[in-house]
C-alpha cells in the first residue's frame, strides 16, 4: 500500500521514479604486482559521479575461501579526492599515482599528500568492512583499497576476491566492474629508487647458478635514469632462497675515475649474466665508456679500438657462486671491427649450449651507423671469444636461445617497430635464417625482451618449452607478460600467457627457471624499478 502511495504522489507532482536513482559506482581491479616488503599496494580503484550521493559510508571487500589471511597484514580504504575538470570524460581512476615509482624514499608506501586514510583493519576475515563515512565532493570522486602483507608471505601466494559492497547515503550503490577478475601475484622490489643512495635502477639481466642461486645484475645509475654516459656502474643482487631475499648489492663492474675522468665519463651499463654450467663459473658482460663527455655513448662512440675513442667490451667472472669477482677483462681487440661505432652485449642473459660453447648476444653500429644484432661466444670456457656475422639488420637487443643441439634462435629488438624479429644459425652465425615466426609471432614497442629455452627434462611439464617475456603491446611499454610456445616459437598462443603488470613502466625484462616448477622473471615494472616474481609454469601453460 505505501508503494502505491509513493508512486501515485510522484505521478501527481510530476516526479518519475528515476528521481530516487542512486549514483553509479565504477570499480577497477589492478593487475599489478603487490610487492610483499610495501605497506601499500593498490588493489582495487573507486570512481564515483557524485550527481545526487552526499556520503560514501563504507565499502565491503570480500576474500575467497583459498586465500591465506595468515599471511595478510592489514587492509586499507584511502579516499583519493576529486578529478580536474578537463578530465572528466577521461574515465580515470585516480587523479595522480597514490605510491611513487621512481621518487626516493617514497617508494613503499602511500603519498599522504594524494590519499586520505579512512580506514585500517589488522582483523581480517573472508568479509571486510572498511568504513569511509566521508562527505562527497560534488562531481568525480576517487577512492582506493590497498593490502599490507606480512614480510613472511610467500611469493607463491596469491589473492583474490570482489568488492562486495558500496554503500552511498546508507544504501547499497549500483556498480559497474570495469575489469574482470584477477589473482594478484606477490612480488619483491630487489632495487627501489634511492636505495643505497642509486637514484635509478635499470637494465635487468638474471641467472641460476649450478648451485640454485640467483644472480641479479642491473645498471646502477647513481646521479638520473639516463644511458651511458654517466655515472652508473653494474650492480648484483644475490639470492639463495628462491628470490624471496636478497643479499646486499654488489659491485662486478665499476670504473670510479679511471684515467683521472670524473666517474660519470667512465660509466659501465647494459649488463648480461650467464652461468657456465660445466665449470660453475659466473661472467657478466658490459659496455665500458671512457672519456664521452656526458652525452648519450650511443652517439659519442665512434670507428677505432682503444678506450679513448670507442666503447670497450668488458667482463667479469666469479668462481665462488657470485660472492666476489674477477678484476674486469677487456675483450674489444678479439670481437670488434675497428671500423664500427660502438659494440656491446644483448643486456639480459647468455647461454651455455649443450656443448659447452658460452654464448651472449650482441649488437653493434656498423660503419655506416646502422646497428646489428649477432652473438659474440667462447669455446673455450671464457678464454677466447669470437663474433658471428650479422642476424638481421636494423636490430638491436636480442637474446639467444639453444633450440636444438647447436642450433641457436636469436630473438631481437627490431626498429622498424610492432614485432620482434627472430632468425636460427646451425653454425655459430657464420650464416642466419628467418625463422617462420620473424616479424609476425610477437608483438613488441620496440623494447628489450626476454627468451629462454627450458627442456623437458627440466620442467614439470615434460615439455619443451620456449618463454618470452615483453610488454605485450607495439605502442607504450606496459602489459609485461610472460608467454610460452610448445612448437619451438613458432606460436604463442593467447592460452598460455599470463599478464604480470598492466601499468606503464620502462619495460626491460629477463627470465631464468628457479627449479622445475617455477620460472623467475626480474623486469622494471610499474611498482619497483626491479621487480621480481616467481611464477609456476602451471599457470602459464594452460594443459
């Protein structure tokens, strides 16, 4: 009877029952790494039109039954306040990014210049409500809930769940889910922004040693994230337990003022790690710049073969399982011609073949300035190193792969842009073939990538298989997904991919197997400038 009533009075005043509609509320899951030492990361975004709502009262989050409480340290809602007017036919979901990425000291937690803290809760159960009671500023305003675990949580962990519930004036708003579920993945940020006093980390490379650690190597730009030339040295992180901490960083490659030059005219970058596997010994290989002004190196280094005009290629090793490492070894007068601009590695990771033949990839700018990719090897375990002849040209940072016994595939950057180029050598790369899969397979922005081979024997699921890891776009460097092929490369379907982080970030990435059941990726993702996760092959390769 009091419906009729309500309805006839609308009719008579002239009102419609859409004059009792509530404000829509939008929700936006992340897809985004939640970095297990942060004390914020963003798990889901709230847009809300405030048009007739006055309050936002609180905000209900539902965990699934699988996800582990134990390992949880708080949930947090944060009130992220208005929207600029030109933005709002936009869509966005947060007027500016609530953690820093790349600022010094703000890396770990929430910007409370951007954030309002409006609830915590320690006492977590499948069902969370976090209260806001906050006044609706009129027009777009944004919220978000972030998730605190605890420094024992695992990598392996994962959370999931929904936004139950929005409450707008005490009643249940309408929502609109912008995104499908996810589980979001815990990662650990090796090298945030000012650690040890190193504005910026870039560059990653990793390896497993024989003995089951990891060995991280980077750029350690001290003064900017800018390329050589400047101040940057190659920096390593080690880990023995599967990734989860990591020792302090050391230093296999570092110049100072060499010559009397200041230490940013004697910058050493771009670093690639590979493991010996028949010796145990550790080498790391890099471009060393010398006396280049502070420009970009890639331009500053010019035709000959000493230091004071063109780049040097330089190693280090380690016998010892990464703990400490050989004075640098300069091997630029047994790869480079002198007629080239500048030769350096392939950053990332080397191989050892089935043979024993060491191999790193490598790029140079040929005398008609026109960069191309090859590989540079040793068969004599470090010794002596040669070069092969050009794969395709046009390209740079490429990574290598064993396929078959003595058959390499050599996946590269290529600039004409959209996708990568791949070609195979049956001889060391005195001749190169375009593999089916060149410039068609593997969608890329131009950026470094990652590949590796994993034999059956080593991996748990008894097959073949190649991974690659990019930002799985051809414009921007977003959307680092790792993607595995079962027919030697030649496709990489959609259901064997998963996507790590959808935000933008610098893109670089690299791959390495931790045991047969899990795969380690170290990238410059979106949350950390070094991020690392293990992930289960299982979740990659849907069988």
């Amino acid at each position: 009877m009091n419906c009729i009533k309500l309805l006839f009075s609308l009719l008579l005043f002239g009102g419609t029952i859409n004059s009792f509609a509530q404000d829509t509320v939008k929700v936006k899951e992340t897809q985004i790494p939640v970095l297990i030492e942060r004390q914020d990361n963003a798990l889901y975004y709230i847009r809300l039109n405030a048009k007739e709502s006055r309050s936002l009262d609180y905000v209900t989050l539902t965990l699934n039954k699988n996800v582990p409480l134990s390992e949880i340290k708080s949930v947090k809602l944060y009130y992220g306040g208005t929207e600029a007017r030109q933005n709002e036919k936009k869509n966005t979901f947060f007027p500016q990014p609530y953690i820093s990425r790349d600022e010094p000291g703000k890396t770990l937690s929430a910007n409370l210049s951007y954030s309002v803290l409006k609830s915590k809760t320690d006492k977590l159960s499948n069902k969370i409500k976090l209260s806001a009671n906050q006044n609706l500023f009129p027009g777009v305003n944004y919220f978000w809930i972030s998730l605190e675990m605890k420094p024992t949580a695992s990598l392996s962990t994962k959370i999931s769940g929904k936004i139950a519930e929005v409450s707008l004036d005490g009643k249940a708003a309408p929502m609109v889910f912008e995104t499908e579920p996810v589980q979001h993945l815990m990662g650990v940020g090796v090298r945030h922004a000012g650690d040890d006093g190193v504005n910026a980390y870039r560059i990653p490379g990793i390896a497993t040693t024989n003995k089951g650690t990891l060995l991280a190597v980077y750029d350690a730009r001290h003064n900017n994230s800018a390329d050589l030339q400047e101040y940057v040295n190659i920096g390593l992180s080690r880990s023995t337990d599967g990734g989860k901490t990591w020792e302090k960083m050391r230093f296999p490659l570092s110049f100072g003022e060499y010559g009397g030059l200041p230490k940013s005219q004697n910058g050493v970058g771009d670093p690639a790690i590979l493991v010996d596997e028949k010796t145990g010994t550790a080498w790391v290989v890099a471009a060393w710049t010398h006396g280049m002004g502070n420009n970009r190196a890639w331009w500053s280094s010019y035709p000959g073969m000493d230091l004071n005009h063109t780049a040097q290629l330089v190693l280090a090793k380690s016998d010892d399982d990464g703990k400490t490492w050989s004075a640098p070894i300069n091997i630029t007068s047994q790869v480079k011609d002198p007629s080239w601009y500048f030769l350096l590695q392939g950053p990332g990771r080397g191989i050892t073949m089935s043979d024993g033949t060491l191999v790193f990839a490598s790029q140079y700018i040929d005398s008609t300035r026109v960069p191309n990719a090859g590989i540079i090897y040793s068969k004599d375990h470090g010794k002596t190193w040669k070069i092969s002849t050009l794969a395709r040209t046009n390209t740079t940072e490429a990574q290598v792969a064993e396929v078959k016994p003595g058959e390499l595939m050599l996946n590269m950057r290529d600039n004409r842009g959209g996708s990568r180029a791949v070609a195979t050598t049956k001889d060391m790369g005195a001749t190169w073939i375009d593999h089916p899969s060149s410039r068609s397979a593997l969608i890329e922005p131009v950026c470094m990538a990652s590949l590796i081979k994993v034999a059956a024997k080593d991996n748990v699921l008894n097959k073949d298989i190649l991974l690659f890891s990019n930002p799985n776009t051809v414009k921007g460097r977003h959307h680092i997904t790792i993607k595995a092929s079962l027919d030697g490369g030649l496709t990489w379907l959609p259901e064997n991919q998963i996507l790590l982080d959808e935000d933008e970030n610098w893109g670089y990435s690299c791959l390495t197997m931790i045991d047969k059941e899990t795969v380690g990726i170290i990238y410059e993702a979106s949350v950390a400038q070094m991020t690392f996760q293990a992930i289960k092959l299982k979740d990659i390769v849907k069988q």
